[in-house]
C-alpha cells in the first residue's frame, strides 16, 4: 500500500496482461495528487494531457483533477462533453477529436476521462482512434464506471442501428478509483451499479458475496460504510481484472461478464431505453437466467434465492416487466451475442459456475418469465 499527499492508502490491483498491464488504484481523495501519482507511477510519457469530463462531473472533480496536473507542469486542456447515452456519437468523437488537434496531443501523450461508463466509453474510443491510438486514464465516478466499464478496455460508442456497436479494445494506462465522488451520485445510479457488483458477486468471488450477504442494505451509499465499500470495489475490480486478463478480447470466457444481459438488453430495448437504467435492467436479467436455469436442472430455488435476497437489499427489481412475449422473443433474435442465428445465454450452475447455452427453448424462455410476473 503507498500513502497519497492526504495519507490516505492507496491500494493497488495489478492487471496482468501479456502486454498493456496496468494497474487500478482505489483511493478515498486521491484526485488532488493526481499529478504526482502519474509522473511517480511512470504512467505518461509526455507532459501533454487532454481531459475529457461532462458537464455533472468537470466542478465537484475534475477542476481539483486539473489543478493537480498543472502543479506538475503538466499542459492540460480540458474538454466538457455533453451528459447523457444520448450523446455517445459519432459526433461528440469528434469534438474530442478536435480538442486532441487542438491541444496538440502527439502518440505519447495521454487523454484522461472523468465521468461514468458515457464518459469513459467514449475518451476511450477517442484515444483508441487519435494518432492510431493515443494513452487513455480511467477516473471513473460512477459505481456502474468503477466496477465494470473502466476496466477491461472496451471503448465504444453508439450507433443508430443498436449500443455499442462501433469500439475498439484499447486498454487504460491506469484507472483510478476515488470512492468519495459517488458522494454526489444520484442513488438511483448507486443501485444500477450496485447490480453489477451482485453479478461479480454470483459469477465468481466468494469473498464479495460474504461481504454483500453480511451487509443489511446495499441500496444507498449512506447505508455501507467505507471499509465496506473499499472492499467491495476492490473484489469487484478483481473479479473484473482476473477476467479480463484470462480472456481480453472476449474470445471465450470473458462473455460470462454478459451474466443477465441476454434478457437484461430485451427489458432495455422494449421499453424503449428510457424506463429502466442498464443495472435495472440486468437484475431483471439475472433472476431471469436464474429462472432458465432452475427450469433446465441447473440452478436450485435456494441459490436463486440468495441472488434475489441481494438485489432486493439494493432495491433492484426482479420482476419481469409487462412485455408481449413475441416482442421478447423476437427481440432476442437481434441481440448482439447472436451467433450463428443462435440466441446465447449465461446460464449459472452453481455460485462461480456458469454455462453459455444456445438451444434454450422458447418454451422454457416463457415459462421462466411466467413465473417472474
Ligand atoms: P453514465 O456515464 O451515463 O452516468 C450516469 C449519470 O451520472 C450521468 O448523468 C452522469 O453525468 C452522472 N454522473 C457520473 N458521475 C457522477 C457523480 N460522481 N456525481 C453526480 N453525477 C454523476 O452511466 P454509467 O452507468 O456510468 O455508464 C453507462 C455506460 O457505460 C453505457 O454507455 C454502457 O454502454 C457503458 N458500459 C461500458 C462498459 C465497458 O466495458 N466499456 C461496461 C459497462 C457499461
Ligand atoms: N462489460 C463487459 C465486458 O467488459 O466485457
């Protein structure tokens, strides 16, 4: 563990690629030396950044971001995209685009996003695609962004046809995690990433389930306290890192981090993206899959149990929404993880065991969502 200029300890998760290893630094106050932890970590090889931030975050963080890189004389420009999934186009790459030419960022030099998943998604496909590829931080500042999106290298933005469907693999030089900027996320947001956290919890890290079953509510930033917090974002940032590492470009195992989102996708695209936030969505998802499972032989109603028990304390839902089931079904035919024609499901088996089936029927499919209304 090293000390920031505040004394609080950093500690430090090292993802372990054959090449582009870095490390994800979690850091109660740790932006206002942002400046020295970069120059003393060797994370930037030249002094030109640009940072990337939205219009929520650029007062409360990403101004004390900036203030600490010009203590180290470092050239920083800053550029407040528009808020929202909304934005994540084609255009606003190309404003950063711009503010990369503008700034004169050169190969070496480094973009930094500060924001949630938008944020991030986005710088990062800005410095995947600038120069051939230009360094890109990671500061996430939702818990969505801290555990999921600003791990792992996925960049991306959205096209008119569907999410995330234009992106590139372009690994972060660092992320660093600072769990005092969700003091200002709305809790709305806290519980969609807290779902994320619970899939970590059921696809692969025992300690974390111990750590979310002991804990009364998982709801509210208030009700966890910051050891708990601590953890939970490190054994998160685990499960995520081990993953990654054991599968980057997503080839085979890491599709098990896609736990929930088969029908979780469905309940987003039919309400028409704008009645459940993605982490609502994938709850629903995982108690749906659990429910496959259950029906297929694979899962008992006990485990089933502990999963809902968990995104009940964080006041996620559960049930399936009122949707046509030849809409669901129909749906599911234009998902991204079709292959060969073939829907894909991550289906759990057991806490940490997962299968990925294509011949789920559409009988069993509606006969789980029956039993979730
Ligand atoms: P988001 O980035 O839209 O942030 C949610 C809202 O919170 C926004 O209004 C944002 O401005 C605001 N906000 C962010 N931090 C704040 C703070 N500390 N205080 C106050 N407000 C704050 O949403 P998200 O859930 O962080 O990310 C969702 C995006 O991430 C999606 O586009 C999704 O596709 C992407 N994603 C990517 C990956 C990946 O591997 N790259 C993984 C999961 C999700
Ligand atoms: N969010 C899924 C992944 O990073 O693969």
């Amino acid at each position: 563990m090293t000390k920031t200029n505040n004394s609080y300890p950093l500690q430090t998760i090292n993802v372990g690629l054959e090449s582009n290893s870095y490390s994800i630094t979690i850091g109660a106050s740790s932006l206002s030396s942002l400046g020295q932890l970069l120059l003393r970590k060797k994370c930037i090889t030249n002094l030109r950044i640009l940072v990337v931030t939205n219009v929520d975050v650029f007062l409360p963080y990403a101004e004390k971001i900036i203030n600490s890189l010009k203590d180290q004389k470092i050239h920083v420009e800053c550029l407040v995209i528009e808020e929202g999934e909304e934005n994540k186009t084609q255009a606003t790459i190309q404003h950063i685009h711009d503010a990369a030419f503008a700034h004169s960022l050169e190969r070496g030099s480094t973009i930094i996003a500060v924001g949630g998943g938008v944020v991030g998604d986005m710088a990062g496909f800005a410095a995947a695609t600038w120069l051939r590829g230009v360094g890109i931080i990671q500061i996430p500042t939702t818990l969505l962004a801290m555990v999921d999106a600003a791990i792992g290298g996925k960049t991306g933005i959205n096209h008119p046809g569907g999410k995330n469907l234009i992106g590139a693999f372009h690994q972060p030089n660092l992320v660093l995690i600072d769990p005092s900027t969700l003091i200002t996320l709305p809790q709305r947001e806290f519980r969609a990433g807290m779902a994320e956290v619970i899939k970590y919890s059921i696809i692969g890290n025992p300690e974390l389930l111990q750590c979310l079953e002991q804990l009364k509510d998982l709801s509210s930033l208030e009700s966890i306290n910051l050891n708990s917090l601590k953890a939970i974002l490190r054994y998160s940032a685990q499960a995520k890192s081990q993953i990654v590492v054991a599968d980057e470009l997503e080839s085979g195992l890491r599709a098990i981090l896609n736990y929930g989102h088969t029908l979780g996708h469905v309940v987003e695209t039919l309400t028409g993206y704008n009645t459940y936030l993605h982490g609502e969505a994938i709850a629903i998802g995982m108690v749906a899959a659990g429910e496959i499972s259950i029906i297929l032989g694979l899962w008992n109603e006990t485990l089933q149990m502990r999963q809902k028990e968990l995104l009940d304390k964080a006041k996620l839902p559960t049930n399936w929404p009122l949707l046509k089931i030849e809409s669901v079904l129909e749906c599911l035919q234009g998902d991204k993880k079709v292959q060969n024609e073939k829907v894909r499901f991550v289906l759990p088996t057991g806490l940490g065991k997962l299968v990925i089936k294509d011949d789920v029927s559409s009988q069993t499919i509606i006969s789980a969502l029956k039993k979730m209304t």
